[in-house]
C-alpha cells in the first residue's frame, strides 16, 4: 500500500506505460507523488494497487493533446509540481539513409513534444515546481546510425539547461538524465543475435551491464526530491561508466 | 517519507576533511543514514569533537597528502571488515592571481586537493571489501570553469579527470568513483572569497541563493548508496544553475 499522497506533488510521467516510464511512475508514487501517467497504451504488469496512478491514454503528437492534458491534469488537481518528459522513440538511422518521414517523427517526439509540454507547464507552474527530461548519453559519446535520435536528445539536453537558466529565478528546477543503454525486451533481443551491439553496450561498460529502468527511476526521484533542492541545468549520467571509457576492442 | 532510510546501514564510510564544512555535514548525514562514519581531518579538536556527537563514529588524524597516513587508514579499515564508502573532501581554497601564484603554493595545493584524492582512491582499491564501494570526489565549478585561482583550478579539474580513469579502472572491482561540482555553498571555506564579492557573484546564480551544507551532503549520500548504483564516471554539478 503506498504511503499516502501530498497533495502538493502532483507529476505527470509521459511514456509511463513500460520501461523508464513505469519505474519512474511507481518510484514517484512510493515516494509520495500522484502521477498522472500519460501513455498511448495501458501501463504494463499494472500494481495491485493503483491508487495514485491515474492513467490518461492518448498520442502526443496530436496537435490538441498536449494542452488538453495539461489543462484536464490541472482541472484534476488543481496543481503541477514535477513533469517527467521521458515518452521519446528510437528507429533512427544514418543520415544518408533517413528520409524526411523519419527526421520529422523522431525529432518531434523525442524534441517537439517535450518541448511543447513544457511550454504549457510552465506557464501554470508554481515555485517548488520542477521539470525532468529524459535525454541520452549519446549526448556525449557518438554511436552508429543514431542520427537524429542523437540530435533530438542533444536538443532536449540543451533545451534543459537553458529553461534551468531561465526558470530558476521563479523557483523551477529544470535538470535532464542520460541514461545509457537501458534493459527492455528490443534490447534483450539484441544482446543475444548481434554481437556488435554485445561489444559496444556490455563489454564496453565499465559495469558490464545495462541500465535498469529501476537505475533511472532513482535518479529521476532523486532529482525530483527536496535532496536536490540546490541542483539545476544538471544532466545526470547513469550509464555504468560507458561515456567515459575508450571503445571495447 | 520514504526519500530517506537507513540507506548506509552498517556501512563503514570515510570523509576527509570532515571537521567542518561539507564534510562534517556529510560525517552527521551519513552517521543518521547508519554509517559507522570515520572522521578524518587535520585539525585534531573540531574533529574529535565531532565525532563523538555521532553514534558508533571515530576520528581519525589525517593530513591527506602524507601516504604513511593512509597506510593506518587501510590497515585500520581492513581490520573492520572494510570501507564502503570514501568522500574525498578535504581540499584547500586559496585563490590567488597568476601572478601571485608561486611554485610553493602550487605544490601545496596539488598535494592537498591532487594527491590526497589519489591516494583517496588507492586506499579504497587496496581496502574495499568484495562486494565494492562508492567513491565521491570533491571538484567543484572550478573544475568545469576557469575560475579565479590557477592553483585550485588545476586541482579541480584534475580531480574531475581522475574520477573517469578510476571509474573505469576500478569497475571490475565493483567500486563507483564519482565527482561533484558545488558552487557557492556557504561555508568556512568560502571565508577566502570576499562577503562583497560572494554577494555579487550570489545574484547570478539562477535559484538566487547560495548552496547549503545540507544540499551538497544529500547529493554525496545519493551517490553513496544503492540508489545510485549504476551511477560511475559521472560528474554533477551543485550550484543552483550557475553552470548551466
């Protein structure tokens, strides 16, 4: 049963249905945050109890839907205290090799979107309040074919450092994660059939293993934690020492 | 609120220059997260003092930069089943022009900021139990920044750089090694800066205030415990955005 909610930490999580989303969610709840869990399908392997998840399925990328969650999430709870922007698509390929179709989409999801989102949160949100964004090492250290997905989290990145900037002296704290490679069923798949990827993302982790949703959840609720009080404009690395060890050989 | 536990638990932890300043606060933080916290500074009577306000903690004389120090401090370690956690903290803060800065002084800094890290680290690799430990390495905005005082900068930024060889280094070890990054946290040490010129430089931090003991003591607790545990190599700034 979760500790009971204060009332002032209301967080909407976006992408909350699986991955660092869900562990994101549920972290924040045990820590005594109300989520409004935004998704376009249904949170996976949902708790026994929900209470203190509220579920609001929709796309983002719909042109009306990013303010209408805003608004409906406002109307709920008469507040907005933290915002997650972790919802944000992989599939980019080399640059000679992307089309339009392909630059337009991720960028917009994984740059646009969060963009946006902030654009109407902070508009509403009070002192105390704070904004998380979800970008990636690969911010820092280059990989093959990421292209724009690459470029999309460098922007968030940047987007974040700035709004820090800018916020901070109406008391919002803006700070990013950069996860490394982090476990899902895609990335299990691909440790076992390429051995490439094997090289790159396990034996060129100092840690010699990838991240967990749960390792990314802690940090994001660390930073969302009055023990943060003082930290803003951050990008916090959690990659097992990837970004900062030479190439596996 | 579940934000805080007993996250360091019978842990055995070390902070250098823990007499006052981040590192006591850390030393009290840890001691109520349940560490076994070792006291370690050059300045014998604050540090005693200290720790014995702190439940099941020990002081520990220390200058940073003599090896036969550490050596004890392995030996007395290893006898206790050894050390989970080590916040290289002590430093000195001195900063002088270019012009001023003369070789003697230089060393000094190095010896106390540079080499006390260095052998920060070779103690926890030689005194570590299996199961690893976490390291955190004080730098500062001076080691993200050319700030005032070529000394303490060269310091600082080589003690960001140390942090991302020994983490990679000591990963098979299972030991985390980390730096951070405070600003303009209020402390003794910043008695080197003037009030005038601390209140002026204070207006240009975004959050509009200068850090607490407190703030920078949660984040080295943070990166102390399991939370953070796939967190190495990694460097964060505290300063309320300045460095943004």
């Amino acid at each position: 049963m979760p500790p009971a909610a204060d009332p002032s930490r209301i967080a909407i999580v976006t992408g909350a249905a699986r991955g660092i989303g869900r562990a994101t969610a549920l972290r924040l709840r045990s820590n005594g945050w109300s989520i409004v869990a935004i998704d376009q399908s249904p949170m996976t392997d949902l708790p026994d109890d929900l209470s203190g998840i509220d579920e609001f399925r929709c796309d983002l990328t719909d042109s009306a839907a990013v303010k209408n969650v805003v608004a409906l999430a406002l109307e709920r709870y008469g507040r907005i205290d933290l915002l997650v922007n972790n919802a944000g698509i992989s599939g980019a390929k080399p640059v000679h090799e992307t089309d339009d179709e392909n630059l337009a989409r991720i960028m917009e999801v994984n740059f646009t979107v969060p963009f946006r989102l902030s654009r109407e949160v902070l508009k509403v949100m009070q002192p105390g309040g704070g904004i998380i964004n979800v970008a990636s090492v690969v911010n820092f250290r280059a990989t093959p074919s990421t292209s724009t997905y690459t470029a999309s989290k460098a922007a968030l990145a940047g987007l974040t450092r700035q709004m820090a900037s800018e916020y901070g002296p109406r008391g919002i704290r803006c700070n990013a994660v950069a996860p490394g490679l982090v476990e899902t069923t895609l990335t299990a798949d691909k440790l076992r059939c390429d051995a490439k990827f094997r090289r790159i993302w396990v034996d060129g982790t100092p840690w010699h293993r990838l991240g967990r949703p749960e390792d990314i959840a802690a940090a994001i609720a660390f930073l969302a934690s009055p023990d943060a009080e003082f930290i803003n404009g951050h990008t916090l690395v959690i990659d097992g020492g990837w970004s900062v060890a030479a190439p596996a050989v | 609120m579940p934000d805080r536990s007993k996250r360091l638990d019978g842990h055995i932890v070390v902070v250098t220059g823990a007499a006052r300043g981040i590192g006591a606060q850390t030393a009290r933080q840890a001691a109520a997260e349940g560490a076994r916290v070792i006291v370690s500074d050059i300045q014998r009577d604050a540090g005693e003092k200290l720790a014995a306000e702190l439940p099941d903690a020990r002081f520990f004389p220390h200058d940073v930069g003599d090896e036969g120090d550490w050596n004890k401090l392995t030996e007395l370690c290893r006898s206790e089943g050894g050390v989970h956690g080590l916040v290289n903290n002590a430093g000195i803060y001195d900063p002088r022009l270019i012009e001023d800065t003369d070789v003697a002084f230089f060393e000094r800094n190095v010896r106390i900021n540079q080499l006390g890290t260095l052998l920060g680290i070779q103690f926890v690799q030689k005194a570590a139990p299996a199961e690893g430990a976490s390291i955190v390495n004080l730098s500062s905005l001076s080691g993200l920044r050319g700030t005032k005082g070529i000394a303490y900068t060269a310091t600082k930024w080589a003690v960001r750089g140390m942090t991302r060889t020994a983490a990679v280094e000591l990963a098979p070890r299972k030991i985390r090694v980390n730096s951070i990054h405070p600003a303009f946290i209020d402390t003794p040490m910043l008695s080197a800066m003037s009030r005038q010129h601390f209140e002026m430089r204070q207006k240009s931090i975004p959050l509009g205030r200068a850090g607490t003991v407190e703030d920078v003591a949660n984040l080295i607790i943070f990166l102390l415990c399991d939370d953070s545990s796939y967190i190495t190599g990694s460097e964060t700034a505290i300063d309320g955005g300045l460095s943004a």
